[in-house]
C-alpha cells in the first residue's frame, strides 16, 4: 500500500507542488538556523522535511514524464 502523503502529493498539481517545495525549503533554511543557535527541540523534524523535499521533487519529475 502506498504511503498517505506520497497519495496527497500525487493529488496535487505541479503549481501546488511547486509551492509547497518552496515552502519546504524555507522550513528546512529556518531549522538549519535553530539547529545552529541550540533552539530546535525536535530534531526529527529536519529529517521529515528532507524526505518531504524529495518526495515532492520526484513526484513532480514523474508528472513531468507523465510516469503518474
């Protein structure tokens, strides 16, 4: 079975996808700064968001092929 946020992304158009990679992006540029000043708590979140990032960048690929 596939996973649920790899089925939300697919659902998403390559505008809304490309959006949201921004928006990752920032996310992950604002953690790297916490991580760098000692005030991020949850550290797993830089791990989510960088499989977030590379999900959206192959599910926009795939659309780009027209693969899905």
């Amino acid at each position: 079975m596939a996973n649920k946020r790899a089925v939300d992304f697919r659902a998403k158009t390559e505008d809304e996808l490309e959006t949201q990679l921004v928006e990752l992006r920032k996310e992950q540029f604002n953690l790297r700064f916490q991580i760098a000043n000692g005030q991020l708590e949850n550290t797993a979140r830089t791990r989510q968001v960088r499989r977030d990032i590379a999900r959206t960048k192959l599910i926009i690929s795939e659309k780009a092929q027209g693969v899905a």
